[in-house]
C-alpha cells in the first residue's frame, strides 16, 4: 500500500523535469501546433481563457448569440458563455453518457445558435461527428472543448482540430501543464486571424502591472509544481484540502468546482512558454506509457458486474489521465466513494453536479430539464491513472467497487 507520507495524484498529469526550467525549448506555439498536426496554436493563459477568446471571435463574426453546451461539463465554461455576453444553453447529454444527446441538441439548436461546443472529458473522444452534422444544418460554428484531452484522436485526427475552433487547457493536472494555460486552435487562416486580434485586444485592457503580477504568480506556482507533483508532495499540496473538504462534506470544494466568473485573462511569458515546450517534448511517450496501464487496468475494472467504465469509439484513440467509471446506482457510488475518496488511492469524483444543479448557476439557464446529466452526475467516480497509483492498492480500489456493487 502507499505509504502514509505519500499521495498519488487524481489524474495523470506529466511531471516537470529541472531540465524544462534550464533548458527550455524555442516555440510552445510552434510545437504544440506540430503535435496537433496545425500550423499554429495560440497560446492562452488557461483553458477558459481559450474559450472566451473563442467565443468572443465567434461573437464579432454573427448576430447569433446563443451557445449549447452539454449539460455536463466543468462550470467554467457557462461562465466563460456568460462573461462573453453570451447565452449558455443546456443539451442534455446521452444516457450514461457525457457526450451531447443528437435528439436533444436537434431539439435546441437554431438560428440564434452561434455555436455548439463539443466536449472530450477525461481523455475520452466526442462523437464530433454527429455534433457537426446538426450544427452545420442550422449554420452554428463547432468549438471542441478538448481541455482534457490533449493528444487524443478522433478517427486519426487530434482532437481539437475536427471543429472549427478548438480549445485546450494546459493546467495543473492536465497532460500538459505550465501551472496556469491553454491554447486555441483553427483550420481557417482567417478565424486564426481573428483569434489572434481577439486575444491582443483583450489583453491590451488590462495593464501591464496585471500581465507581470500573474505571470509572476504563476512562475512561483509552476515551480511549486515543480517541488510537489510527486508522492511525496501531493498529500501536502492537494491531500489535505481534500480530506478537510470532505469533512465538512463540502463536494463542490473537493472536486474544485468552486469556480468564479472572475477568473484571470492575461499574457503567458516567454519563461513560461520554453518550460511547457521542454516538457511537450515527453509527452508522446507519456501518453503512450499511461495508455498501456490504462488499456490493462481498463479489463479488469470492465470485468466488474454492473459498471461502465467509459471508452471511445471505435476508430477513436483517447488519452487515459483517470478512468470515468459510471456505478450502477448512486447509492453504490457513494458507498464506494465513503471508502476510497479520503483514502489517499487517487479516487474522487469529477464535476460534482450536472450544471444546473450548482447552486451559482442556477439562474444561467432559461431551461434545466437534463436529467440525463443529472443521473450521470450521481452515478460517476474517477480512478486516477497515475504511474504512480501501484498495482496493490489499484486491486484495492477493484474489490472495494466490486464489494459496493454487490
Ligand atoms: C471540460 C473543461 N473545459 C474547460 C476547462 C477550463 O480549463 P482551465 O482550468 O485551464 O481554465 C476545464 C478545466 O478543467 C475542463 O475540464
């Protein structure tokens, strides 16, 4: 078992090396358009920051203004929606499933539809397909929100680049970090024009004193990063706000779904841009090694009678930061999450609620009737897949679900 002092993280994010502090490498822009097969990307100071710099540029193309998003996904984004002067529209999502529902969006989607935003979560590939297929006939643009699944495929094609915008988030936890990030993405030489003057004009509102502080503030938390992304440094820097949340039975807290729409729009410095790119350079064989675990853990938790862990398509190769495992019911989720959540196992849960349901944005959304969302909600868990979860306590992790099931 792990040791008391030490902690695996909840998703499986790529540490840093000291190497990326003094090496650096020359364009994060650059190398992150060539791993997602683009001849650009724009680099953003977090992954809602790319989604308002979207959806602003989006905004100054259209007189439409609505935006359907899926009725599960992180409550940043209707905040994103909402700071942009735009309106969030909910899209129920399929059963068991996170992904849009095609019935529902059919059913919400028209001429005021700006855009339809498609979300991969935990790694795991969106039916952008089908998604495009029902904005296109009622002439809204597709956004991939792929915040989570940087460097995962959708019929050989990454993930971001199938939409006409899309949005990655390079935050703490995520594949790819460099503490506070994110970055855009498009097709078009003229939407990565306007993408491009968007963001200039966003960040020329503020001043320069602004950009410095957070870019200062976010320098001393990548080294922080740096020092404690390890068994050894995430009881501290993550454990024990968890399990003191949890106490308190404060789950919004706990997942870190306390978000404000007030989050930071600034430049990301140059210091900051090498160590990412330095980092980027590992990524490939990272995604490669936590996907060969996940691919063999991913059979034994299948093997459990009456869950669902969620896959892709066929056709579709996704990352593996966690497993989304769907219980068969609430009440055995929340058994197996009284025993594993404080447990120090790299269980927990993601968005605690389907959007409509946080109590800061109940008043966001003309209609809340997603109770596919909703049931989702209730019934999920998160298994990280962290190298650093071993083989002993992934076992535990497997008979404690099976015991809850039973
Ligand atoms: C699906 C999704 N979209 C957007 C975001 C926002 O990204 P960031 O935290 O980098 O602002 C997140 C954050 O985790 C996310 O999970």
């Amino acid at each position: 078992m792990t040791h008391w002092l030490q902690e695996p993280p909840p998703t499986a994010g790529l540490p840093l090396s000291w190497r990326d502090f003094v090496k650096g490498s020359a364009s994060l822009e650059h190398d992150l358009a060539t791993f997602t097969g683009q001849i650009d990307a724009q680099i953003e100071c977090s992954g809602t920051a790319a989604i308002l710099v979207a959806l602003t540029t989006l905004k100054r193309m259209s007189i439409r203004r609505n935006v359907v998003i899926p009725a599960y996904t992180c409550p940043l984004v209707p905040l994103a929606i909402l700071r942009c002067g735009l309106k969030p529209v909910l899209c129920d999502t399929k059963p068991n499933h996170f992904d849009l529902c095609p019935e529902s969006l059919k059913a919400v989607c028209d001429e005021e539809t700006l855009a339809v935003i498609s979300t991969h979560l935990g790694g795991r590939v969106a039916d952008i397909k089908s998604t495009t297929d029902i904005a296109t006939q009622v002439g809204a643009y597709v956004v991939e929100d792929a915040a989570q699944a940087l460097g995962a495929n959708w019929q050989g094609q990454a993930v971001g680049t199938v939409g006409d915008i899309g949005c990655f988030s390079l935050g703490v936890g995520k594949g790819l970090t460099i503490y506070g990030g994110g970055a855009v993405v498009a097709r078009d030489k003229n939407m990565r024009h306007q993408l491009r003057t968007t963001s200039a004009e966003l960040a020329s509102s503020k001043s320069t004193w602004h950009h410095i502080m957070w870019e200062a503030r976010r320098l001393l938390e990548l080294a922080g990063y740096y020092a404690l992304y390890r068994p050894s440094g995430l009881k501290l820097a993550f454990g024990l706000a968890l399990r003191r949340n949890l106490k308190k039975n404060k789950f919004i807290e706990a997942a870190g779904d306390d978000c404000s729409a007030d989050f930071p729009l600034h430049r990301v410095g140059l210091l900051r841009k090498t160590i990412g790119a330095s980092a980027l350079k590992r990524l490939p064989d990272f995604i490669a090694n936590t996907s060969k675990q996940a691919l063999r853990r991913k059979s034994l938790l299948s093997n459990i009678p009456g869950i669902i862990v969620m896959d892709d398509n066929i056709g579709d190769v996704g990352t593996w930061p966690y497993f989304l495992v769907l219980m068969p019911t609430q009440a055995t989720r929340d058994l197996a999450l009284s025993k594993l959540w404080a447990a120090r196992l790299g269980v927990g849960r993601l968005f605690i609620h389907a959007l409509a349901d946080y109590p800061y944005l109940t008043s966001a959304f003309d209609s809340s009737d997603t109770p596919n969302a909703s049931d989702f909600a209730a019934r999920t868990l998160t298994i990280s897949n962290s190298l650093w979860l071993n083989e002993d306590d992934f076992m535990h992790i497997c008979i404690v679900l099976e015991q809850s099931v039973a």
